[in-house]
C-alpha cells in the first residue's frame, strides 16, 4: 500500500493527500467509516515530513464538529509524533528525533478545535474591530437572552399593531415565549438579519392576514435589538455572536485583520464540512486567499442538521465556488462485507429517491468476511395497532436475548456482550420509554443525554471561575448570588455601566459574613499565577463547601457531576496545559455549544450494558450490533403543518392557530412553502436513517409495527417504508445475508 506521512493509504486516500500537496484547496465527500480523521492526521503529517524545517505543526487549524472529535484529534496527532520521535530514537536519528521533539512541544499550541472555539479566539484577538471586548469583558449571555424576551413581550403588549396577536392566538404567555424563541432563534441559525426579515414581510402583498405575519417580524425585530442592547451592556456573547461577529470582522478588516490571521494560521483543515452553515462557510471562504492550504472533508449523505441552519448542498457548492473537483473516500473499513452488500442494496434503491445517497461505499481489499452464523441486516415486524408499543418493545428485548445467546466474529469468535449493541432512536420520547422498560432486565447506558454543562452545580462553578479571572467585574459576581457558591445577597443593585466602580466586590471585601469567601476567591487569583487548574478546582470546592451543600440536601448526583468536571479538567490537563484563563474559555464554549456528555454514573456501574441513543448522538460511532426500533414512525404528519416559515426574497409565512381555532396569519403562497418543507424533510429524514444504518459494524436489526408490514404507506411514509421499497433488492442477496419479516 502506499504511505503518506509515515501511514499505510489506500489509493483513494493517497489521492487526496496528493491533492492537498499540490493544491491550494481541497474538498472531499468522505463515506461513513472511510478514515476522515485518519486521512486528515496523514495529510498534517505529510506535509510536516516534505518539509520539516519549515512546517510546524502550530501552522495548522484543525477544526471539528464537536469537543469530543477535538479531543480525539489531539490524542491521534500526539500518538503519530510519538511514534515518529520512537522510530528516529532507535534508529540512532539524533537530528530527526530533536525536530519531532519540537513538534510535539508545539502540539499544545495548536488549534484543535470547533468552529466556534476558533472563532473565540479571533475575536479575542481582534474583536476591538467590531466592538467586542476583550476577554476580561466576555460573558455568557443565555440568562440575558430570557430578560429581552420578557422586556419585548411587555412591550408588545403596549404596541396596538401587536397585542392582538396575545388576543387572537389565546397562547398563555410561556407559550408565546416558546414560539418567539424558536422562531427567532431559527432566524439566527439561518444567518438572517431581523431587520432585513421585517423589510421583506413589510413588502408583502396585503391578503388580509398579512398584518399578522407583519406583527411577528415587528416582535422579533425588537427581541433581536433588546437582546443586542442587554448584551452590549453588560458585556456578553452568545455562541450565533461568535460566528456573526467574526464574519463581520473578516468582511471589513480583510486587508488588515486576515492578513494578520494568515500569517499565524497558514493551513485550515475542516472536518464534518456538511454539518456547516452559511456563516462558517463565510468564515473559510474569507480565510481561504491568505492561507497556504485549506482542506474540507465531510460527507453530505450525512448532513442531519438542517435545524441548526446545515445544508446538504455546501459541500458540492464549495467544491463549485472553489473551482475543484469533489474528491471521493468511499472505501469502508467499519463494515463488514456482508453487511456493505446488504446496505448498498438499500442504499441504491433510495438513491432513486434521493440522489446523493447514490455514492455507494466500497470494501477495502482486506474486507472482513466473518465466520459468525449472524445475519447482518434483519427486519422484524409485529403486526398490529402501531400505536401498541409495548409489543414492540417485547420484541426488541427478545431478539436482545437472541443475540445474547449468540457468537459473533470480532477478530475471532466470542460470545455476544451486553456492550457489543447499541440502540439507536429518531426520538428522545423513544429512548426513554425504551429504557424505562429495559432498566429491569438489562444493564443499560444512555448516550442521549445533553446538558451536562447546564446543570446548576456546573454553571455555578463556571460563573464562579468567571468571577475569579474577570474581578472585579461585578456582573460576573451577581450571577453567583443565591446559590451554593455565593450564599449572600447585596442589600443594593449591583448593575452598573461604570467600569471603575466595583460595589458588589467592595460589599464583599467588607461584609464581615463574607470574609472567608472573599479570602478563598483572592487565594485562588494568586495561586492561579503558578498552579494547574486541577488543584484550584479542588481548592474552590474545599473553601465553597459546595460538596458539604449538596450532601446535606442529599444531591449525590450534584455530586457526583462536580467531581466528574473535577476529572475533565484533568483531561484536559494531560493533553494540553491550560492556564484558568484558557480553561475558563474552553468551559465557556461547553456552554455556549452545549457540548453533549453525559451526567455521571453514581452508584454501581457496568461497562458492560446496552447502549441507548439517538442518531445525532451516535454520529460519529460505531458499535458490532445497531438495533433500530419503530421504524413505523411517519417522517411527517400530514395533520400538522409548522407555524413559521422564514423565507429569503418573501420574509415571514405564517399559520398560527386562532381562539376559535381557525389557521390565521398564512399568505397564498403558504402552501408551496410546505410542499417544499415536506419535500426537504422527507430528504433529510433519508440521510439521517443512513446515518443510524452506518453505524453497525456486523449486524443491524430493523424493528417496525403496523397492520400491514409489506404495504407502503405514501400518505405516512416512514423508515419502514424505505426498507419495503428496497425488499426486492435486499431479498435477492440471500437469506444468511437478509432477512425481511414482512
């Protein structure tokens, strides 16, 4: 095989290695499985080795779609530096040795991050440009968010041409507020300006329910200025402000501040480039002339967030805009050639509906053929009332049971284990009732869950960290009252726009009742000059007596997820050393991304137990045994049709339900805006289905109920539709290959 930077490639990846090498830009649809990460850590390291005097390893970002992916970056780099530095010390190398030194040295100042994490730090640099403040100044601005919806809310109801939205809906305030926040954070995802958004519906023809749609254009609008108007005062940023703000900065200042930027940065790699939206793409595109290389790797059959503003299309539009060829990984190693020739049956047969499913992954010349008697792809039915889920159920845990009595091929023949499956849901709703009903049979592990770095104990200790690295801030330190880290509460207001008065502090520093505490917070300010963060967050729990709060209200989860921060920070730690300013900024982007982990285990534990997720969280995974339950859900329900549509060139659509519960608010047009939102709804429910199928390595189980399995219901069409469309193609491969109850 060939080698590229010291790794054994394939052809395809030697391809696109070669392409980085020789090109300015390179855009690649990569497969599921096909070795993104691992041709990205070739490509770093090819280039270092062409040129190691020259090259550096802090030339490169590397920008991932997650924290997690990042970490796991980190640790893959360090590894092949490692092994680079061990090759050249046994072979007596002493110069190659000291310049892999040197790399590995530079490692912990290399950007490995998110897309958001990058942006951070420009701004931190540069963002005097577009008015954001340096780091002693950035806040958190989630709880800012709720205080301008409630001042817009109250002043809607003041504003004639709007009350009698409150009037004619009959929604209860929170209800309204849900809406609103949906609606305007939709807006946000989109790159789409308020104010451009209330232009276009004010243009729109009057159809008699056109005051309506003007009506919500207005609220959001003002949200949208209260919201920048609270955050400007009291210094805070929101994840969607880093992406706007540094697009922004890149477009005014790109004779200066991108210059600047490029001779820091001279390569940007970018992984999971499907999941970007219009601003990220801006981000790159902006960069791209003052940069030496830029490499985008993703794989548009897996673009599953469009909520979030992703578009399938970017990377095909990038390649176009780009002037290059889309280069293809499309050899898998994570299944095994059985289980390929099943999935490229179904697969092939959707790509007829959906065309980008139609690139096809291929077996490596060293494929898997196990020995195991498994049969890689089943589905099972139960006919019924589909609404009885109970029954389903049943059925999952006996084929659970089934499996568990079962050999399988990994490297070798063994016994099926309780972590070798993984159950993989569309919906929160049905993992949970999944999991309610296997916690008594089976040891089980749920990978669903985010929020982790919302939890009150978590935030606690962050806007404590906020405190100590921006005092004498005192915005920072009013977010602490009344919770266990700060149990005081000024006799004053302490909000003020002056940043040279300090009252909340002076109170602190004076209040007989709050000696110790100041003391504590002082001593960590000092120690943070010369000790790790470790050791301080031990130090904040012991003078806090946080761990002391929570056992007396008997919270041994609060617990628990404090000590498991506890352990991340050492995480952290052994990958890179991170000053309490640096940890403070990555905690912040935990925050600011909602980094999905997982609470901690209290109690016994077993790593040994079922995997329960949904498809967006076991992106990126891959386990010997995906079950997939309720295949009969329908991808869209044709009784319910969304409330909002924000539509560029037309603005605001609109059918909200009155009192008397009649539709309000829509144009003519409402209904070719829904046929092509039912039309990208049933193509993105595609590729998240392929991404929840690709995820098995050996086998994977389809279950589904309704009282007519071989039937294709076009009116509720559903996963289970996709499988029976397929049946043709799937059965023709044999029984110890397929098996299709239908």
């Amino acid at each position: 095989m060939p080698i590229r930077g010291g790794y054994s490639v394939t052809s395809e990846q030697e391809r696109i290695i070669d392409h980085v090498v020789a090109k300015r830009v390179t855009v690649v649809s990569a497969g599921a499985g096909s070795g993104k990460t691992y041709t990205m850590i070739a490509t770093v390291m090819e280039l270092i080795e062409m040129q190691p005097d020259t090259v550096r390893l802090d030339d490169f970002v590397l920008i991932t779609f997650t924290n997690k992916a990042a970490d796991e970056m980190r640790e893959r780099l360090e590894k092949a530096v490692t092994e680079k530095m061990t090759k050249a010390q046994g072979q007596g190398l002493d110069n190659e040795y000291e310049r892999w030194m040197v790399q590995k040295e530079r490692i912990t100042s290399t950007f490995i991050g998110t897309i958001h994490a990058f942006c951070s730090k420009l701004l931190r640099a540069f963002g005097y440009e577009e008015r954001v403040a340096h780091e002693a100044e950035v806040l958190m601005a989630r709880r800012y968010y709720q205080e301008a919806l409630d001042q817009t809310l109250l002043e809607s109801l003041q504003t004639p041409d709007e009350v009698f939205l409150f009037r004619e809906t009959g929604l209860a305030p929170y209800e309204l507020k849900k809406m609103v926040t949906s609606w305007y954070e939709r807006l946000r995802g989109r790159g789409r300006q308020p104010k451009i958004v209330l232009e276009e519906t004010l243009r729109q023809p009057h159809d008699g329910n056109n005051h309506y749609r003007v009506a919500v254009a207005r609220m959001l609008e003002r949200l949208h200025r209260n919201y920048e108007r609270v955050k400007q005062e009291r210094g805070g940023v929101d994840s969607n402000d880093l992406l706007s703000k540094t697009v922004a900065l890149l477009d005014k200042q790109k004779e200066h501040v991108n210059k600047l930027i490029g001779s820091l940065f001279r390569y940007i790699f970018v992984d999971e480039f499907q999941d970007t939206d219009r601003l990220q793409k801006q981000i790159i595109q902006s960069l791209e002339p003052y940069v030496l290389k830029v490499l985008m790797v993703g794989d548009r059959k897996q673009s599953v967030y469009e909520f979030r503003g992703a578009e399938e299309s970017i990377l095909q539009e990038m390649a176009i805009e780009m002037k290059v060829d889309l280069l293809l990984l499309s050899i898998s190693r994570r299944p095994t050639a059985t289980l390929l020739e099943a999935q490229n049956a179904l697969f092939q047969n959707m790509g007829t509906r959906y065309p980008v499913l139609k690139d096809l992954l291929s077996n490596p010349p060293d494929a898997r053929y196990p020995t195991d008697r498994m049969v890689p792809f089943r589905y099972m039915h139960v006919t019924g009332d589909p609404r009885d889920m109970q029954s389903r159920i049943d059925l999952t845990k006996s084929i659970v049971r089934r499996y568990l009595r079962q050999e399988i091929d990994r490297s070798g023949l063994r016994k099926v284990r309780l972590n070798d499956i993984c159950l993989i849901f569309r919906t929160n709703e049905a993992l949970q009732a999944y999991a309610t009903a296997f916690q008594g049979e089976f040891s089980i592990q749920l990978d669903n869950e985010k929020g982790f770095f919302q939890k009150p104990e978590i935030v606690g200790i962050y806007y404590l960290l906020q405190a100590i690295v921006k005092y004498p801030n005192d915005v920072t330190v009013a977010l602490l009252q009344n919770s266990p880290y700060l149990p005081f509460t000024s006799p004053f207001v302490t909000h003020t726009k002056n940043p040279a008065i300090h009252p909340l502090w002076d109170w602190l520093r004076q209040d007989t009742k709050a000696k110790d505490w100041y003391a504590g917070m002082m001593e960590i300010r000092h120690r943070a000059k010369s000790e790790l963060v470790p050791p301080l967050l031990v130090r904040i729990l012991e003078f806090t007596k946080v761990r002391e709060y929570y056992a007396g209200k008997g919270n041994l989860q609060a617990i628990a997820n404090i000590e498991k921060l506890l352990s991340w920070s050492r995480d952290l730690m052994h990958a890179e050393a991170l000053t309490l300013h640096q940890f403070v900024e990555r905690l912040q982007i935990a925050f600011l991304t909602d980094e999905s982990m997982e609470e901690a285990k209290i109690g016994e534990s077993s790593v040994d137990a079922i995997r329960f997720s949904t498809v967006h969280a076991a992106k990126g995974l891959e386990y010997p045994i995906v079950i997939i339950p309720e295949m009969q859900r329908p991808i869209s329900n044709t009784e319910y049709s969304p409330e909002f549509f924000d539509i560029r060139e037309f603005g605001i659509d609109l059918a909200l339900e009155g009192s008397n519960r009649s539709i309000i608010g829509s144009s003519d047009l409402y209904n070719q805006w829904l046929a092509q939102y039912n039309e990208n709804l049933r193509k993105e429910e595609a590729r998240i289905f392929y991404v929840g199928v690709t995820r098995a390595e050996n086998v994977i189980c389809l279950i589904g109920g309704g009282y007519n399995p071989s039937k294709i219901n076009q009116k509720y069409w559903s996963w289970k539709d996709e499988v029976v469309s397929a049946a043709s193609e799937l059965t023709s491969l044999g029984e110890s290959k397929v098996v299709l109850s239908l």
